[in-house]
C-alpha cells in the first residue's frame, strides 16, 4: 500500500474525530500519532525517497478533506521539510542532527508572527531579539500563530540579532527552560490547530542553533511548501461537496416521490460546484506541476494567484454545498458548518488576497514593458 493510499483510508477516520476539534483548546492528537506511523511525517525528506510537489499538494489535500486542522497543522511541518529537501539551505552545522530528530518523529514549526507587529511578509521588523553571550545566544520575546504548539519538538524562531542589523532564524527546542506556551487561541475556524502564542524568556541555546540568516537570498527563495495551504482548503471544500452530493442523492422530502438530486435546479447547482471544484483544481495541480517542471524559475505570480484563486473557490464550492442542504447545514451537528468556518481560515494565510494580486500585478506591468 503506497503512502496516497494509506492517508486515503485515514479520511473517514480523521472526519469522525473532527467534532472533538469545536472544543477550545483542542488539538488532533490522534491524527498526527496517526500520519507518524505511516511515515508521513518523515516521507519528504530525501534519504526516504522525498516526493514531488504534485505528490506533497495531493497528501495534504486528502488529509484535509479528513480533518481542515490536521492538514495545515502537518502542512506546516512537512513544508519545512519539502523547502529543505529542494533547497539544503540549514545550516550545515546541526542539518545532520535535524534530519536524526524528525527521523524519530520529531515536529518542527516556524514562529515569525508577532503580536502587533506587523506581518513579517509586509517587511515587518522581529521584536523577538537574540543576544550573544560567549557561544549561547539568549532569546526574549513572542511570537503568535504557532500552530501545532501542543505537539511540537523544535520551533524555527525569527529573531533580530542585538547590536547588528541583521536577523536570523534560531532553532529553539521545545524543551528548553524558559519556553512556554499561552493559550490564545480561541478562533472559530481552525480551532484544532491549537495556534497559541509562543514565549520566550531568557531562552539559552547554542550559539550553532542558527538555522539560517534572514537576507535576500532566503527571501527570493522558492518555497514550493506554501502550496500546502491551497490544497488544505480545497481539501475541505472537496469534503464539503461530498456531503452535499450524497445528502442530494438521498433526500427526499414529503412533497416529492424522489430524492432533490433529480431536480433540475437541484442538478444546476450540482454542476456548478463540479466545474468551480474542478478548476480550482486544475489551477493547483498545474502548478504544482509547472513548480516540478521547472525548478529554475520561480513561477512566483502563478504561485500567488494559485492560493488566491483556489482558497476563495473553496470558500464558493462550501457555500454552494450549504445552500444544497439548507438550514439543516447549520446544525452544530451537522459537519458543513464546520467546513465553513474552516474554509474562510484561507484568507488570511500567505499570501493574503491583495498581496497576490499586486504581484499579478506588477509582473503584468513589467512583461508589458520588456
């Protein structure tokens, strides 16, 4: 059974636990424990054969159609792992050691986010702050949106170095005295991300635990791994329409002698949702595929638009799947009201609507004038 086929026989799996994740403070434990034994976890790195980007976009979105949280919440750990496998960029003096620690299982998430600061995509400045003292530097600050938090074993925190201009990524251990966790996270889409704020109070770690510096190399970098968040939410968007479908396909109310899927408006809007689900698909797919194809450009637009376009027709598939049910898909028992609270998470994941289109944008303007 190959891994595609093992996260397909999850799905049913993960969607049973799904409502435990409208608690506050919840976490799917038992769906990470799950993609650990499979080997997910772990897969992408390159001595286990690694995967290609249309492969890692197809994973996450059969784990989201399980469970919209377990999938951005892994996603973020197995991007890392997918911008290393392409680009080696760790710092070779604890790479060796990183890969040993997620060979074991281990999950690692970035903290860059901070509260009131401004989102480092916007050119924010790091208020976390690292200081050097011999062969330690000692980290203060917070960071917000750490998702995953319950479970993980190493954070990729954003720092500005004191005295320099300059900033860098630490590898900080969860296990390291001064490091807490605050549970801040109280959204009602992607509760079960458990995305809380990260603290840091006079953090010592190795002065070799820098994972890389923040310049403009890491900045025009390809990272094929942001993929991961169009394909969690068209993921859900797909669960969505399957529940609509067969809720159509089963329905029939006292005034008709057949179910509402027969019916001609009923079939109208049906198809509708196919053909936007299918084009958001082939939107994704493609470059995914473009990204495999050609590693020396950086497709950045498609990439972009790939994330604004899928994520907002995920959100129109949802909301077509709901009006096919009807108010019934309201019901804190019924799994739609969830998929739409979930879906709309989207848009406020990198890169937001307005960066994506300024990026079309301006490589519009700039192909117009060469």
């Amino acid at each position: 059974m190959n891994l595609k086929e093992k996260i397909e026989k999850l799905i049913p799996v993960f969607q049973s636990r799904e409502p435990e994740l409208d608690e506050l403070h919840s976490f799917p434990f038992d769906n990470i424990n799950d993609l650990k034994e499979i080997g997910y976890t772990k897969a992408m790195l390159p001595q286990n054969g690694g995967m290609s980007f249309v492969d890692f976009v197809q994973h996450q979105e059969l784990i989201a159609k399980g469970c919209g949280a377990t999938g951005l919440s892994i996603g973020w750990h197995t991007g890392i792992l997918m911008d290393y496998a392409e680009h080696r960029h760790w710092n070779p003096a604890i790479a060796d050691f990183l890969v040993e620690e997620i060979e074991k299982g281990k999950l690692v998430n970035s903290a860059a986010s901070e509260r009131n600061a401004g989102s480092p995509l916007r050119g924010a400045a790091f208020r976390t702050n690292a200081v050097r003292e011999g062969r330690e530097y000692i980290l203060n600050g917070e960071k917000t949106f750490t998702s995953a938090a319950p479970v993980l074993d190493y954070v990729f925190v954003s720092a500005s170095i004191s005295g320099t201009q300059e900033s860098a990524v630490f590898l900080v251990p969860m296990s390291a005295e001064g490091v807490s966790i605050r549970k801040t996270w109280d959204s009602v889409a992607m509760r079960g991300t458990a995305s809380h704020d990260l603290l840091l109070e006079n953090v010592k770690i190795p002065a070799e635990y820098i994972v890389e510096q923040i310049d403009n190399s890491q900045r025009l970098r390809r990272k094929g791994s942001l993929l991961h968040i169009p394909a969690c939410y068209i993921g859900i968007a797909g669960a969505a329409r399957d529940y609509a479908v067969q809720f159509a396909a089963s329905y029939t109310p006292a005034a008709l002698d057949h179910p509402i899927g027969e019916l001609p408006v009923t079939e109208q809007t049906i198809g509708q949702m196919e053909m936007k689900l299918m084009a958001a698909r082939q939107f994704l797919y493609r470059t995914a595929e473009l990204y495999d194809r050609k590693p020396d450009e950086p497709i950045k637009p498609q990439m972009a638009a790939a994330k604004a376009f899928v994520t907002n027709t995920a959100i129109e598939v949802t909301d077509i799947a709901m009006r096919i049910v009807g108010a019934r898909s309201l019901s804190e028992k019924n799994p739609l009201h969830r998929y739409w609270q979930n879906v709309r998470a989207g848009l406020h994941n990198p890169p937001m609507d307005d960066i994506a289109y300024r990026t079309l944008a301006q490589e519009a303007i700039k192909t117009s004038r060469s």
